[in-house]
C-alpha cells in the first residue's frame, strides 16, 4: 500500500493503529473547554448553539455593500465580514491619485464617518457581531464603527467583533502595511489598551494565518509563523505596560480550511494545544480565556478554479466540514464565483446555504469533537504539534518573529512551498478538477458581478462636499492633537476618535501619522 504525504509534508499511512497514538494522549486530550482545549475552547462545543456563520462582503460604494449586508441578514447569517478597497486597507481616500483604479474594487470604499453610516444603516449594531478585515488602519475603522454606534445609542460597551489589525503578516504575506514595524506594534498595542476600557466586548486583533495560506504555505508554516506572530504582538502588550490577562482573553486567530480535511482537523486542534501551552508557561497567564484560541476559518479562496466553477461549491463544502470538525468558533464559506469576480447575490446566499446544511441538516452539532481518540487524527495532530514546535524554534532563534521576518526567513520558506505546489499543479502530481484533470472543451458562460466604474468620482465627490462642509479649523485642531500624541507615548485612539468625530478622513487620520512615524518600505529595517 503506497504511502501520501500531506500538505505539511509528512507521509500519511495506508492504514493506522493503536500503535500510532502517542503514549500521553489522555493529556493531550483533556475534555472538551480544559487545558490543553485540544477538544475545543468551550465544553458544550455546537450542542448548545452553532458556530457563528459569516460572510465576507463589501463592494463599490457602501450603499451598496449595505444591501448586500441586509441580504445576508434576512438569508440567516449571523455575522458581518467587511471587505474594505485597496485605498482604504493603506490609508488613503479615494480622491487621493494613488487609489486611482482601484476605489470600490476589491472591497468598499470607506473615507469617512458618513460613509461608515451609510455602510452599516439600518442594522442594529448592539445585536450583530461585525468583523472587519482591516489591518494597518484597523483601529481607524472601529473609531468609525464605533462613532457610528453611539450615534445610534449603542454604547461601546454593547458591541461585539472582530478588526484583523494583524500587521506583521503584513509583511510576510500580502503588503498593505502603512507605517514601519514599530509604530506599527505601538498602533496595535494601543489598540488593547483603548478596548479594555471603552470596547470591552470587542476582539483586538485577529491574528491570521489565512493569508500565509494563501499565498502557499503548509498547515505547519501556518499555524508556526501565526502562532509565533502571535507571541509577538503579547510581548509588545506586556512591554507597554499591560498586564496579560488584562488583554489576552481579546485576542483571536483567522486559519484557513483545505481541502484536506483530516490534516486540517488535525491543524485546528494542534493549534489551540500549543497556545494554550505557550500563554500558560511562558507568559503565566491564570485567566482560563487567556489560554484559548478562538479563532474564525475561512474557506480556501486560493483552491478554487474558475474553471467549472460550479465544482467550487463541492470544495467548499468540504472545506467547511474540515472547520466545523476542527472547532471554529466562526465560519465564511467562499462564494463558488470567487475565482472569476466579486460573488453574485445568488453565490453568496448559496455560500450561506452551505454553512446551514452542515448547522441544521447534518449531526455534526450533536457531539463534541467527533474525531477524539481517532487513530489517525490524533496520530496527524501530534505530527503537526512536533513539526509546529520545531518551526517555531527556528523562528525564535533569529530572536523574535520581528527579527525572522526582517531576516525575510518566513517568506523564504512560504515561496518555497508555494514553488513545490505549482510544480505538482503543473506535472499534474497535484491533481485539480477541472484544470489538470477531468477538464470539459468548453465552459458555460458565466455573468460576474461588475462594479460601477463611476463610483470613484462619486466618492470624490463625496468627500469634495463633505470638505466644504465641515469645520476644516476643528478638524486641524484635532490632527495636530493626534500628531502630538504620536510623537509621545500617550494612546493614540483617544485623539483619533475625535478628529474622525470632526469629520477628519481615513487619508488625512493615516497621513497624520505617516507625517510622526514615517512610512515601511520593504528594504527598510526594523
């Protein structure tokens, strides 16, 4: 019986036994909510209540990304995932040239408090957990949101989410980073401290190893790169000052689900083993939430083929179950179209669909942990707890994730991975339906969802009348306040949150700071 490998690289077995248990499993395992969590983070798991079922969204202008969010609403999610433009992922408005092209494209277009009213209208923000994939401008966006909410008599202390804020994957994987690394981690720290007190309920960052997946790497190099990102970010906390269990129980993780569903199960559980590990011994953490990994999974964007689409929504599925089976406390399903455009309506709501089958048709939420004690999960979750370790060694001998990562040694090692992937792609030892195998002549035509190409002089316009509007001398006031603070070392979200309440822009909030902190070019240092 020949021998695969999985995705991490060590050989799968034809078959498993009891022999292929480690010795302690018992420990590993505990019960479901007990250190280590290896069962899950919580002891009842999806008996008492379903993960929670999210869909990325946002597109063109935020009326319109506001449609789409109620539709999504009535289909039954129960989660918001905003999808924001390129301009505003770096920090710059829509009128300035440097977004020229690209307003409303891959996301919506967010400049200003009149735009965030607009985007989240309608919904009732103190009953809807929202999530917002943002990162160097993140704590920008949830001032925004929350301004939003007060105005709508929703306290801070009512709203329940999530903001990416996770800027070190930044310059590993994908490359909206704004200001160089150590602002950058001040920024974020910062941020834990403003939400212990004004956004108590709120997840502070949501550390990813989505990203590094999809730009190629291994269920290993995922889970070691996040995990290590993740001691990061807990040092440069404790280093401003704030003590771990007063920030720790906020923190949250964003994985991907592959199609290789039994590594993946596997994944997820030698992922929450090895944090709850690390909080607990090397920081000391006493709080029991300070040792959990929550984390939210999205489908696998980067497996999907625009070619017969309609397979998509095979993998998905898959992908999905792969998340469920692995613990999730949150889940976006891919739209089948995501390889070819923005999701129609009818893709996103069949992305939903997707989730509700496996919540309400299946077994899956009538036990917790189904694969405990399995030969060959247990046996692939101690294999990737071992490799996951060393890999994290190897980071932490260039001293910090900070330093492996100016070493450039994480992104060396996701290329490589990424390079071995299209080889077997491309011999077609990595078999993909549809595009090496089982390929048909011709494809049905397909209708994409087309963004406006006017929506970028209407947003300039926008912010043109909102400029005229408002009292630009208030709004100077307040950046020059923000400036201040930036150049000391007093937290920057108190002044930030007044400026936005001027009407200062995301462009002119994140340039004020470029004006103190500079902006991160990859050849520069740390």
């Amino acid at each position: 019986m020949s021998e695969r490998s999985s995705e991490s690289g060590f050989p799968i077995k034809g078959v498993y036994t009891a022999a292929d248990l480690p010795g302690d499993l018992d420990s590993r395992l505990g019960a479901p909510g007990v250190f280590p969590y290896t069962r899950g983070v919580y002891p009842t798991m999806y008996t008492s209540r379903p993960w929670t079922m999210r869909q990325y969204a946002g597109f063109g202008t935020a009326t319109e990304s506001n449609a789409r969010y109620h539709q999504l609403l009535r289909a039954g999610t129960m989660g918001l995932s905003v999808a924001f433009d390129l301009p505003t992922q770096m920090g710059y408005d829509s009128d300035d040239p440097i977004a020229h092209g690209e307003v409303g494209k891959v996301g919506v277009a967010i400049d200003s408090i009149e735009d965030m009213r607009l985007l989240f209208a309608g919904i009732p923000l103190d009953k809807v957990s929202t999530s917002m994939t943002i990162n160097a401008p993140g704590s920008v966006l949830l001032l925004l949101y929350q301004l939003v909410a007060e105005e709508n008599g929703v306290p801070g202390s009512a709203l329940n989410g999530t903001i990416q804020n996770d800027i070190l994957k930044e310059y590993i994987a994908r490359g909206t980073y704004i200001f160089p690394p150590k602002p950058s981690l001040r920024l974020v720290a910062d941020t834990f401290g403003y939400c212990r007190s004004e956004v108590p309920k709120w997840n502070t960052i949501s550390i990813s190893g989505y990203h590094m997946a999809e730009a190629g790497a291994t269920p290993v190099q995922e889970i070691a790169f996040t995990l290590a990102n993740g001691v990061e970010y807990v040092r440069a906390a404790i280093a401003a000052g704030l003590a771990v269990d007063d920030f720790a129980p906020r923190l949250s993780f964003f994985f991907v689900a592959r199609t290789t569903l039994l590594e993946e199960v596997a994944k997820f559980r030698a992922a929450r083993r090895i944090w709850a590990r690390l909080m607990r011994d090397e920081f000391g953490a006493l709080n029991p939430k300070s040792l959990m990994l929550r984390f939210h999974t999205q489908t696998a964007g980067v497996q999907l083929t625009a070619q017969q689409p309609e397979v998509n929504l095979v993998r998905v599925a898959v992908q999905g179950l792969g998340a469920v089976l692995g613990g999730t406390q949150s889940l976006h399903t891919n739209s089948f179209d995501e390889a070819i455009a923005l999701p129609t309506e009818k893709a996103a709501r069949l992305a939903l669909r997707t989730q509700q089958v496996l919540a309400y048709e299946t077994d899956l939420t009538a036990t917790v942990d189904p694969f405990a004690g399995s030969y060959v999960v247990e046996a692939m979750t101690a294999e990737i707890e071992a490799a996951t370790d060393a890999l994290m060694a190897r980071v932490f001998e260039h001293g910090s994730a900070v330093d492996a990562i100016e070493a450039g040694f994480q992104k060396r090692e996701i290329e490589q991975s990424a390079y071995e992937i299209a080889q077997e792609i491309d011999s077609g030892a990595r078999v993909v339906v549809g595009l090496n195998r089982f390929t048909i002549d011709a494809e049905e035509p397909y209708e994409p969802l087309r963004v406006d190409p006017t929506i970028e002089a209407a947003q300039a316009d926008r912010l043109a009348k909102l400029r005229a509007e408002r009292d630009d001398a208030a709004v100077q006031r307040a950046l020059a306040e923000l400036r201040t603070a930036a150049s000391g070392t007093s937290n920057v979200l108190h002044p930030m949150k007044a400026a936005l309440r001027e009407r200062a822009t995301v462009g002119e909030v994140c340039g004020a700071l470029r004006e103190v902190w500079g902006r991160y070019r990859p050849t520069d240092r740390f």
